[in-house]
C-alpha cells in the first residue's frame, strides 16, 4: 500500500491483488507494531453495546494503518500523498454525519477542528514563507492536519499541534545533536504530528493539558493552582 501511496496510484485495483499474490513479502516489524497499537486501542476504547458509542473506536482503528503510512513515506519522501490525506479527509466526513446523528455540536467541533488545524499550520507555513524565504513546512502538514482536525474535533486538534511542535522541537534537537541530520537538512514533520494524534488518543485529556500547561508556562500554572 505504501509504495502505491508513493506513486500516487490506486491502492484497491485488481493489480494490486496479483502484485501481493506475486511479490507479498510481510514486514513483521510493521505488523508488530500494528498490532500492539491496535490493542492498546481496544484496551483504551473498550468494545460498547452500540454501533454509535464504539464510533471512537472504530475510528481509531481505521486511522492507524494511514497514520502509519505517514510517517513510513514522509520520513522517506518527505511527502505525504494527497491520495493519503483525501483518504484521511473522506473518513472525517463520514464519522462527522455519524456524530451529528446523536450530537449535532460534535459535528461542528469536527468542522471548526478541520479549520483551526489546517488553519494553523497554513498560517505557520506562509509566515515561514515571508520571513525566511520558504516553506517552514510542507503543504501536505497543512492538509494532514485539516484532515484530522475534521476527525478528532477542535480542542483535541489544539492539543494534537501543541504536542507536535514540542516533540518536534525536542527530536529535532536530538537528531542535530547526535548529527543524524545536518542543520541544512529538511526534517519531516508528519512523524511528529502522528506521534502527537498516538498521545492524543492514549493519555486522557486532562492529563496532556495539565503537562502542556506547566511545560508552556514553565511551571507557573502549578504555583497559581
């Protein structure tokens, strides 16, 4: 999938079935991975009575394999396929009708999550534009994070951003420290953004807004509490 993802070609299509039955060659690693991460959701989420309260769920199930395919090809490419975030995008308008079934305002906070996530980083990327010269990141970081913006909601999109930034801020780091990448080269930020929606939906929100709250304020919030 993720090498059709590459070339931005279909991803179901007869072709692909004879390619797998012809040249299938499983990466354990990634099946590995998968794997834990789609128990530990069952294990967070739990399995309701309901098709409409295992929405989250279901959801989560659905996003990880594409959020996986994220980091493998922008850690790669540094590009994350249109076909990819369209796809992303398209399971946001379904589960948002969903939603908006039982809960109207859940569907609106899926629709102001898509513009306030896409809307940040757009405005990040063409502030990097006027100071610097270029992008500070790419178009497709700003069409991933409208994407699940419309599929986790508005203040669960803050936190996805907030999160990415500062793992970013502190890999990147690391990654020039330990001279894995030299200061001229370009560091995908999709990986971060997929590592901030895995924190997002495994630690309560609570919890991630009291840490973000006293790292951002370096401590301040605890002493006024």
């Amino acid at each position: 999938m993720n090498k059709r993802l590459k070339e931005e070609k279909k991803v179901v299509t007869l072709e692909i079935f004879k390619h797998y039955k012809n040249e299938f060659s499983p990466n354990y690693i990634l099946m590995v991975i998968t794997s834990l991460l789609y128990i530990g959701i069952l294990y967070r989420c739990g399995i309701q009575n309901t098709i409409l309260a295992n929405l989250d769920l279901i959801k989560y199930l659905i996003l990880t394999p594409m959020l996986i395919s994220v980091v493998m090809i922008d850690y790669e490419l540094q590009i994350i396929p249109n076909r990819l975030n369209l796809t992303m995008f398209e399971v946001g308008l379904v589960f948002a009708f969903l939603y908006g079934i039982s809960n109207v305002a859940i569907s609106i906070n899926m629709f102001l999550g898509m513009l306030v996530g896409g809307g940040i980083f757009l405005g990040i990327t063409l502030l990097g534009g006027l100071v610097y010269g270029k992008e500070a990141m790419g178009l497709g970081d700003v069409k991933l994070m409208g994407a699940l913006g419309l599929c986790f909601g508005l203040a669960n999109t803050i936190i996805i951003s907030l999160l990415s930034f500062l793992i970013g801020a502190i890999l990147s780091i690391i990654l020039l420290i330990t001279k894995i990448k030299k200061t001229d080269e370009y560091i995908p930020f999709g990986p971060f953004i997929v590592i901030g929606v895995f924190i997002t939906i495994f630690v309560p929100y609570g919890i991630i807004v009291n840490i973000l709250l006293n790292i951002f304020t370096l401590g301040l919030f605890r002493k006024n509490i």
